[in-house]
C-alpha cells in the first residue's frame, strides 16, 4: 500500500513541483532518453507531449508505446527512461536496477510503491494519488506530461493535456474537468489554445450532422435512438431547421443558444420520461456539460473538438498505430492525411461489422443483472468500444460486458464493462468491482465506474460473469 500525504491541496502542488523540477533537472543532464507511454490515447498523447519537450531541447529519445503487461520486461540503456501513463502498479525495478538510467514515472493509476521508494537506480515518481487526488478524475498521464513541460515554460503544450484527459474520460462523470486538469485548462486558455463553453453533451459537434448526432445520444434507449427519421422530426417539431438556407446539412456547432436551449429542453422531458424516478435528478447532467475546443484547428473537422479527436488518436492506438497519432498530435499532418483518413474509415467500418454481427447473431446474453457477449472474432483492443455502442440497443439499465480471446502464452480474454453514466451516479463504481472480482478469477482489472476492463483466464470466465451477476443488484 501507499503511503498518502494528507496535507491540502497547495502543499501538495508544492510537493509536486518539488519532483517535477528533480525530474527537469534529470531531463537537462541527459545526453539521450527513452521514453515509455501506454498505447491509448492519453498515453500517445503523453507520449507526445514527452517527445516534443526533447524536441524543443534538442535531446536525442525514442517514444515507445507499450501495453502494461509488458512493463516489468522492459530495458534501457539511455541516461535516462520515461514512463508515463503506466508503470505505478508495475514492479519496475527492473528498469531501476539493470540499468544506469534514471527513471521518471508520471502516472495517475494507483500506485503501488510509497512515496519516495528508493530503487538501486534514480526514481522519481510522480502521481497524484500520493495526495490523496483521485487520478481516474484530477489529471491524466498526458496531464502530468504536460505540469513537466510547464516547468520548461512550454505552455503552447498545453492543450494537449486537455486532449488526453479527455481521451481518458476524466470529465465524464459531472461533464467538466477537475482538479489539477482545471490549472492546464487555465494554463490553455491564457495562451488561447482552448476554448471551452457549455453544450450539449451530442459527440460528434464538428463531424456529424446533428440529426445523426442525435440518433446516437445518450446512455439510455430514446424514441430517437438509432432513428434518423426520428431525429429529423423531432428537429422540425421544435422548429431547428435541419439544414440552413444553402442545403447545408446542419452541425451541433452551427445551432444558436436559443436552438440549444429548445434541444436541452426537449431532450430533458424526453428522458425524465424513460428513467425511473431515482435517476431523474441526474438526467441535466447527460445532457449538457463542457465541451474542449482547440483554436487553430479548422471547424468542422475532427480535430476541433477534444473529444472527436481522441476518437482519432484512439483510431490509431487500437490499430496498433500508435507514432501515427503522435505524428498527428505533433502536427506533423500533411504527409499522412491519406493515411490516417483510410485507418479511420476502416476503423469505423471495423466497427459497424462487428455490432450488426453481434446483433443479427443475437449474441447478448441477459441475466438478472448484467449482460454479457462472447465477442469471439473481435480485436481485444475494441470490445470495450463495442460493448458501449451494443448499450443503448439493449437493456442500458444493466452493465454490458463483451469478452474476446488474447493472444497470449496462457488462454484467456480481454473482458470490457461498459454501463450507463446513471448506475455511477447512484454510487456503483464498476472499476472497483471489477478489480477484486478478476482477482478472485486469476486475472487482473479495473477501471473508471462505468467503463473497465480486465484480464481473465479461459477457465474461469463463466465463473467471472457469475460472481459479476451475483455482485449487483441493479434493481
Ligand atoms: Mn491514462
């Protein structure tokens, strides 16, 4: 366990500036660095952020994405190593001791090493957990990446730090960023990289007609849900036209307050009348919150808003194309637009197969309080992805879990638990559950409360899904 300091927030700042600049100085003293991220995209951003301090410092590096069961095998043979985004809950001693590197971990994932543990080699571990701030909420790898590039001034690094804490769904549970993100939002918006206003809470701002947008809201099953037709009435009953003067399909971006206002309205009746009535006083927060923009991205593309941009960065990740997204995030764009433009549209049509498979094979399985689907056939790295977009076309008032096959030494699954953002308001933290039930299972798992994930043997898979089932009484 760790040791947490209880001291208040400014103390604990302090302290962490106190590491940051022993990890500035560490950066400065070497000749070259090796740098360590997570493959998903807060850790390609984090990555990234990492890479362009060395840029800006002229110091020679490698960006290495790794996934975490790798962690304890990794190997340096530079000054120093970085690992960002992973390596608390990892044994890295051997990174430590097998090397002459010095090593930095910033991580926001629970650690499992006290505060100042001394390693044969230099470690300097940075994570807010050792303050008692809730990493799943107070800031991201890429969070603490870019409160290192502040100690060098790089403040123009600044936005990036918005877009992995959203890529990392910190702002999902009361629809704002908090804690430490609320200083790099501040740090972004005074030098004009990010503007963030109150919106509906639609994805697809920028890229998606609003009537399509529409059709895909929310955590729970609507009139609306997966009906265009719908959606494009339910538009013209509230007199928001659906395209303007020139033919031009509408955009969320495009509607004026007094539009928003009609739409939030609507949808907030629409909804009261679908949830049970626990759940109603939470039903404002689905629907609005803010959204992240980034100044000098172009409008209507899918780098404008934060949270259609992770899709990209998530695109590549989960394609195993990691340096391409860290090449987009550099904005090293013009020599890959073709490139990223054909892994999207697969990745999008990946998707599509795989959910109408899933639903023509009548796969999902419903118990008493969970639902599950073996997605057999589907990369472990999109069953999370899936399982979210399966919710709103099956019972969303029960979590859905979807498992695939890992290829690994030992047989096991990728499992992913997607629920609706309703189930973590009243207070059921599925990361939590989902942690000690692996454990129980031989396999390993967490999470934020209502999108997790874990590792499970083959063997011990149904006993997973039971223990799942018996763990919750959603009712
Ligand atoms: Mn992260």
């Amino acid at each position: 366990m760790s040791s947490v300091i209880n001291n208040n927030f400014e103390e604990s700042r302090n302290h962490m500036e106190l590491l940051l600049n022993k990890a500035k100085d560490k950066i400065l003293d070497a000749e070259d660095v090796t740098i360590y991220s997570h493959t998903d995209c807060d850790g390609i951003t984090a990555g990234s952020i990492l890479s362009s301090i060395m840029d800006k410092l002229n110091i020679d590096h490698t960006v290495n994405f790794v996934e975490i069961n790798e962690v304890e095998t990794l190997e340096t043979d530079t000054d120093l190593t970085i690992i960002s985004d992973l390596g608390a809950g990892q044994n890295v001693s051997n990174l430590c001791t097998n090397s002459n590197s010095s090593v930095i971990v910033l991580d926001h994932h629970p650690p499992i090493r006290q505060l100042g543990t001394k390693l044969k080699g230099d470690l300097i571990e940075i994570n807010p957990n050792y303050y008692g701030l809730d990493g799943s909420y107070t800031i991201s790898g890429g969070g603490l990446s870019y409160l290192l590039a502040k100690t060098f001034h790089f403040y123009d690094l600044s936005w990036m730090g918005i877009l992995s804490a959203v890529g990392d769904m910190q702002n999902t549970m009361t629809g704002k960023l908090r804690g430490l993100n609320t200083e790099i939002l501040h740090d972004a918006t005074e030098v004009g990289c990010v503007d963030y206003v109150n919106d509906l809470l639609l994805y697809g701002r920028h890229t998606r007609p609003l009537f399509v947008a529409l059709s895909y809201f929310g955590d729970i099953h609507l009139p609306i849900t997966n009906n265009r037709n719908e959606c494009i009435h339910f538009l013209e009953n509230l007199d928001i036209p659906v395209k303007n003067d020139l033919g031009t399909v509408r955009y969320l971006c495009d509607l004026n307050m007094n539009e928003k206002a009609k739409l939030f309205n609507e949808l907030l009746t629409m909804m009261t009348r679908e949830v049970p009535d626990k759940y109603v006083k939470y039903v404002p927060k689905l629907i609005s919150g803010e959204s992240y923009e980034f100044t000098f991205e172009e409008d209507y593309t899918p780098f404008k808003d934060a949270s259609e941009y992770s899709t990209v960065i998530n695109a590549c990740g989960r394609n195993g194309r990691h340096e391409l997204g860290m090449e987009v995030i550099k904005g090293n764009r013009d020599n890959i637009a073709g490139e990223l433009e054909t892994l999207v549209k697969d990745h999008k049509r990946y998707l599509a197969q795989n959910l109408s498979r899933i639903q023509e094979d009548n796969n999902v399985e419903i118990l008493e309080n969970i639902q599950y689907f073996n997605g057999e056939g589907i990369r472990p790295s999109v069953v999370g992805t899936i399982a979210g977009m399966l919710l709103s076309n099956y019972d969303w008032q029960k979590p859905i879990v979807g498992y695939t096959p890992i290829d690994s030494d030992e047989p096991g699954y990728k499992v992913s638990l997607r629920c609706s953002r309703l189930l973590g308001y009243e207070g059921v933290h599925f990361g939590n559950i989902v942690r000690d039930i692996s454990e129980k299972c031989g396999g390993s798992g967490g999470g934020h409360s209502v999108a997790c994930g874990a590792y499970i043997p083959e063997d011990n898979m149904d006993h997973f899904l039971q223990l799942l089932n018996n763990s919750v009484n959603i009712a």
